[in-house]
C-alpha cells in the first residue's frame, strides 16, 4: 500500500477517535491480503470498529465505576473544615486551630458520616454545606443541606459561653432533623482566654 495511503489512513482514524485508537499492524496486514479493502475504510474494517466498539463499552465501564466511587461524605467533610475556618477568621482561626483540628472537627465528622449512612445514594449525592457562617457573635457554622427538598439535615453551631472565675470558652455542637432539632448534641469545648474574644469572620 503506499505511504501516502496508510499516514491518511492513521491520521483519519486518530481523528474520529480523538487519538484515543491508533490503528495497528492488523489493519494494515488486512488491508494487504484484501484488495478490495484497498479502496474504502468505513464499517467494513472489522478490526477498527471492533476496537472502538470495546474502547467504548471500556469508557462506560470506566464512567460507571467513578460514579459509584464518589466519596459523598469526603467531600461533605472538606467543605465541612473550609466553612469553619471561613467563620473563625484570622483571628480567632491560629489561636484554635490545634485543639479544633483534634478534638472537635474528628466529631463532626463522625456526626457527618453516621448521617450520610442512613441515607440512600441519591439522597446522599445531593446534600450540600451551606456558604454563610453567621458573623458577629452569631452560633451558625454550617448546615447540612438536602437540595432536593431544601431542607437541613444537621446544624452545626459553636456558642460564645463566659464562665464566671475562668473566662470565654467555645461550644460547639449540633441539631440534627431526626429530634426536629431540639436536642443540644456536644461536641466539646475550647478555651478562649479571660478578655471578651473577637466576632466571628475577623
């Protein structure tokens, strides 16, 4: 077959392909043994099609298995951290950070994990964090949104408590929609110091 003939033929099929297939040794062995192959390159190239056709069903396999594989509650978790330290600032953020980190987020996250395992996969797929932690002296971390009915599923809220002879302490804690959120589920407590602490998002 001449060269010319063969380079159209490689480019053409990189081209409908996307590059994903080249063509091989078979094709070209085909095309020899088979004169009248010579003339078109269309469905009647078996071994193309076939290779395109396993590359596809491949291709979805792959899609599939990705979907399945979406960690819901992981990416719950790190927007979870990002709109913490949204609300703690610059200010309030460094000085907690440590004992937040190891005490209180590995909580939040146990209250984030047990949620989405009672939920179902659509159900699971479509909660969201909400974007506005409360400023100012406000409780609101986050929620726990389901976007489907737009409703909260947990409210995640840290109070500014001062203690008489020990000073300003953060209370975090959480509402879940399984008691219509009325119950106080603790998280913990961080010491803040004996002066007033600044609002949040400083």
């Amino acid at each position: 077959m001449k060269t010319w003939v063969k380079k159209s033929i490689v480019i053409m099929v990189a081209f409908l392909t996307f590059g994903l297939i080249t063509p091989t040794h078979e094709i070209w062995e085909a095309f020899d043994q088979n004169p009248s192959n010579r003339a078109s390159i269309g469905p009647s190239s078996g071994t193309s099609t076939a290779l395109a056709a396993e590359h596809d069903d491949s291709s979805d396999e792959q899609l599939q298995i990705q979907e399945e594989a979406i960690d819901y509650n992981a990416l719950l978790v790190d927007a979870a951290r990002e709109q913490s330290y949204i609300k703690f600032g610059t200010k309030i953020g460094p000085k907690i950070s440590n004992e937040f980190d190891s005490i209180i987020f590995p909580k939040m996250e146990e209250a984030i994990a047990m949620t989405v395992a009672n939920l179902d996969d659509q159900t699971a797929a479509s909660l969201t964090i909400s974007e506005r932690p409360s400023g100012n002296y406000g409780e609101k971390i986050f929620n726990v949104i389901n976007n489907e009915t737009g409703t909260d599923v947990i409210r995640f809220h840290v109070r500014t408590e001062k203690r008489p002879q020990e000073g300003y302490y953060y209370n975090f804690h959480y509402h879940s929609v399984e008691d219509n959120f009325m119950a106080h589920n603790n998280l913990g407590d961080i010491y803040w110091e004996k002066n007033t602490p600044p609002k949040w998002l400083s």
